[in-house]
C-alpha cells in the first residue's frame, strides 16, 4: 500500500549500560547465565569520531537489568534518552556521567550496537573526580537500510576500575519517516475539514481556490475531485470536523455568508446537509475555529472552544451531538483557559481506563500563545487541573493539525501549527502516548512548514493535509507518516494467491490480489456478521467488488473471496490455519 521507498526515522532510546568494576566482573556476571563473554562476538561497532570505528564485545548481552545507583555509584543522568533522526546522518546526543564513590578514577566508555544496525561512537575515556560529572556527547548514525518498525538496541558502557555499577537497558526503535505525497489539487486550502472514509482520504472544505470536495487514494498517491460536491456556502473556515459513518459534521464559522449552525457532508452520497437536530443548539450561529472530535466507542461528537469572531479564543465550551438521534445533548462544563486553534483528543488513561476528552495548546482572545492541556474525566463529570492528565506541550502551538492513532495504545499527534507570535510556521511534528512524561518529536515533515492545517488518521498512517504557508496563502502540498499496522485480522491464503487484512474495530479492509487477473490491492470498509462457530466479514461500501471471508474460529479457518464481475477477476483466499499468520500486513 506505501510507497517502499519511506526513509524510516528512529527514536532513539539509549540504553544506559554502566558496567561493573572490570570485565572480569562481567564475564562473572554473564557466567552465572552459562555464557561465556568470549565467544559473544556480533558485528558490534564503537569508536571516536577521529578513529575508524571497531569492534567491541556485545557486553550488553550478557548485563542483567538493574536500576543504578546514583547516590553512592557511578550512573548517567538519563537511563532514557528520546531523540529522533534519519538513518544515515548523524544524529548526537549529550549525556552525563557523574562519579558519587568517592573516589577518583578513569572510565573507559564503550558503545555497541546490535547486529550492525548502524554506528556509534563518543570519547573512549573520561576522568571523574571523586565526586565529578562530565558531559559526554554520542553520535549514532543508523543503518539507511533500517525497515520501518524494526527494534534494535543501543547501548553506552561505563567501566571504571575500582568504581561499582549498574545496568540500565532500554530499546532502540525504528519508525516510518514523514514522506511527501501527491500535492492536492487548485492549490489545496487552509482552515480545512479533512476526514478518513472508505480507505480513502477527504479534503471536505476550507479556504482555497474553490469548495469542491478532494479525495486522495493511497494506494495510487493520487488525488481525485468529486464531480459537483461544493458546497452551497462556498469556500469557508470550518477549521475542523468529526466523522460518524458516512458523514463529517462541522459547525459555521462566525463569517461565511450562509455557512450558520451544523451541516453534514456524506462521503457516501455526495449530500451537503444543514442539520436541525432537536434539543438546544449552541448559542452562537457561528464559531470560529474550534476543535472537533468524536468519541470511537459512542459515537458522540464535541465541539471544544473557538470564538465568537474571527481572531484568538473565547470560547471554553463544549457542546455535545449524537448523529445517530441528530440531536444536541447537554453541554460539557466549561474548561478553565478559553482558546481556539487548539487540538482535542478522546482516549482512555492508563491505569485505571477512565475516559478523558482533553484540549492542547491554541490562542486566546488576547494573543496568549498556549502550552496547557486540560481533560475531562468523564467519571467525575468535571475538568482536572491543567496538564495534570497529559503533559504541556513542548512549545506554544496553535493552528496546527491534529489527529490520534491506536497502535495497541493510543498515540495523540500534532503537525505543523505556530509558534512565537506568527513569527515560526512549523513542519514539525508531536506526539503523546498515554502514559508517557512527556511530548516525544514524530520527526520533520518535507512538505513546507504550515499553520491552520488538519491531520487525519488512515489505517495507521496520519496524512498532513493543506495549510496555509503565511497569511491567507493556502498550499496542497501534502506529506505522510507510516506510525502503525492497525489490521489485526490477518488471512494468508495457502497457496499464495490472496491475502485479506481487516481493522475489526472500523472495518476497513484491504483485499491484495497475488496473482493472476486485476493483482493489486483493493480496499474499503466491511461489516462483521457472527454465527455459532465464528463469523463472516463482507464489505459494504459501494464499491464495484464483493469481498467476503467466513472465518471459522472454532476450527482455525478461513475461506473467502474477491469478485469483480465486470473486470472478470474472481480471486479465492483459503487459510486452512488462521493461527500461524503474521502479525503484519506489510
């Protein structure tokens, strides 16, 4: 489905490896696990940046975990260090080293990297005071070759005669990179609606050089326009929306002549709507750049913040909407900072799986650029202090694109936006993980830097859609990022002629002919029908091909196919045993 040229970006988390006293300690220490330190002997790489790089002992092999002691031994500052960078350019990071024995000595450093996944190199030794730090600054240049989504590990060894220690070990991971994709057509737009449907990815609306509805296809990096889609209000400000089925709702923007309260475009049917839902409508007829999502298990949609005119936030509401009544509902409590341009995010906390609806970053009416998040704890019916739930982001930000993506967990993403009073337009990227303590870099995009932008999540890739370059400039450049494989049904068939991977949370799916007449890959979205020993999945989204599989879960099978009449293609999957497929679509 991508384009397998993606120049993957890593996040480094440096394994802070301290050794023991000597590497008689170590061989010792790895004894006691039947191993024997000299025949551990992997293409490992160390060296300084005026030598030519070496070999070295896999020693973090053979280290048991243990936390350092950083009282009274010798530790680094950091046993996790997040940075990201390109495979092949060098990417340094600076640690410190401190000395809490007591006592003087030398260390000798060396660093390793597992089965030659790339090189690092630092200082081969530093001299520590009884009681010294020294900063030590390490370079690693990752292997160009390095696959998205491949774990290697990374480590920095401290060996200090006379000098106890201990052993931190984390991960080394690799991830997609931004890439650019097809620019989107009339010069794309700003303040846009963007949503994912059907396998597909929407440019719904904006400010732009016209109102027609775009549609960008994955798996030909191509744009298409959807024949008599505007809308009647014409180009607008809409900022953001949030889709249930078929449908992408967004609200007036406090400007437009004829764009006042919520309309409905359907993906499905071309169908522009002005909705009258019943119960008590927001006050304002329109709102100017507020932040919409939607709630993935209920379906309910809230529109966070915004203005009541053009300009920074005034707005603290939340308002509430069930598409599948077409009614407004309660109202939210108000959060506590007013803003607009902001980012919102639904999710569940770790820990104890409480649902939050949380708002990052944006402007205030006075031009008060934002770092502060807030959420709301749906146990409670009440807001939590800000930055309590998720972290303050990095730097001030607002009109950026935001979106999240479940890769197991959810991960909350930010691209582009403004910083520093319009002086910075951005091309950077954020993300957060629940649970994490902090904000971690998702890597550069190429595409230029953009503000009053939107992001959208398809199949575990996030799309940056349009923006504007400066002023009232809307660009359709466009760029992408591979964060996670989201298929979690699997089916291979036996004799290698089709294989069918489903999100059996939304649906989609994507069907790839192996062999033989119409090969290629053939996506949409499906529904589940359960039986007694298992259940069948068919695909119900107007597209020309029948796809359908019948998996029988109580004996491990599956059998299914995809038909296309009119082009005569008549693919059959037979998966005789569901259990020993990959975990991957790729």
């Amino acid at each position: 489905m991508f384009n397998s040229h993606i120049r993957p970006f890593v996040v480094l988390l440096a394994l802070i490896l301290i050794g023991a006293t000597t590497c008689v300690a170590l061989g010792a220490d790895a004894s006691r696990r039947g191993l024997d330190l000299r025949s551990v002997q992997p293409r490992v790489s160390t060296g300084t940046a005026d030598q030519p790089f070496r070999m070295a002992p896999a020693t973090a092999r053979t280290l048991q975990t243990a936390a350092p002691d950083r009282a009274t031994g010798l530790s680094f500052d950091q046993p996790l260090v997040s940075t990201a960078c390109t495979p092949g350019l060098p990417q340094t990071v600076t640690l410190k080293l401190a000395n809490r024995t007591g006592a003087p000595g030398l260390v000798r450093l060396e660093y390793v990297i597992d089965d030659a996944q790339g090189f690092i190199s630092g200082p081969e030794s530093v001299y520590l005071g009884a009681w010294d730090e020294a900063a030590i600054d390490v370079t690693v240049v990752a292997d160009p070759a390095l696959p998205p989504g491949q774990t290697i590990s990374t480590s920095v060894l401290a060996l200090g005669l006379g000098i106890s220690a201990a052993t931190d070990i984390q991960s080394l991971m690799a991830l997609a990179a931004w890439e650019l994709i097809a620019t989107e057509p009339d010069s794309g737009r700003m303040d846009n609606v963007v949503a994912a449907y059907n396998g597909l990815a929407w440019s719904i609306t904006g400010y732009g050089g016209n109102a027609n509805v775009r549609v960008y296809n994955p798996a030909t990096d191509a744009w298409s326009t959807v024949a008599g889609s505007a809308p009647p209000f014409g180009v607008n400000y809409a900022r953001s929306g949030a889709v249930y089925g078929s449908k992408v709702y967004m609200y007036g923007d406090s400007t437009t002549v004829g764009f006042t309260g919520l309309w409905s475009y359907n993906m499905a049917t071309n169908v522009w709507t002005h909705e009258t839902p019943t119960g008590t409508p927001a006050p304002p007829a329109g709102i100017w750049a507020p932040a919409w999502v939607a709630d993935p298990e209920t379906g309910i949609l809230y529109m966070t913040g915004g203005a009541t005119n053009p300009g920074g936030g005034n707005l603290s509401t939340v308002y509430v909407y069930n598409p599948a009544t077409n009614a407004w509902l309660a109202s939210l409590p108000n959060f506590t900072t007013a803003r607009d341009f902001h980012s919102a995010f639904i999710f569940r906390r770790p820990g104890d799986n409480r649902k939050l609806l949380c708002v990052a970053g944006g402007i205030t009416s006075t031009s008060v650029e934002l770092t502060s998040t807030q959420c709301y704890d749906f146990n409670t019916g009440s807001w939590n202090a800000e930055n309590a739930d998720v972290p303050a982001i990095p730097i001030t930000l607002w009109g950026m694109g935001y979106c999240q993506v479940n890769c197991g967990k959810s991960q909350l993403w930010m691209a582009g936006g403004v910083t520093n009073y319009l002086a910075t337009v951005l091309n950077q990227s954020y993300y957060w993980q629940p649970g994490a303590a902090s904000w971690t870099s998702g890597g550069v995009f190429p595409s230029p830097a953009v503000y009053r932008t939107s992001a959208v999540a398809l199949d575990g890739t996030i799309y940056k859609l349009g923006g504007s370059t400066g002023g009232f400039s809307p660009t359709g450049t466009a760029s992408r990022i591979e964060v996670c494989d989201v298929f979690d049904l699997i089916f291979v068939d036996d004799y290698g002629r089709s294989k069918l991977c489903i999100n059996s949370d939304t649906g989609d799916y994507v069907y790839h002919v192996l062999t033989g007449t119409g090969a290629g890959e053939y996506s949409g979205t499906g529904v589940f029908k359960a039986y007694n020993y298992g259940y069948y999945f068919y695909n119900q989204d107007g597209n020309p091909w029948l796809v359908y599989v019948n998996h029988a879960t109580n004996i491990n099978r599956a059998t299914g196919y995809l038909k296309w009449g009119a082009k005569r293609i008549n693919s059959v999957l037979y998966d005789r045993i569901t259990t020993d497929n990959p975990d991957s679509c790729d």
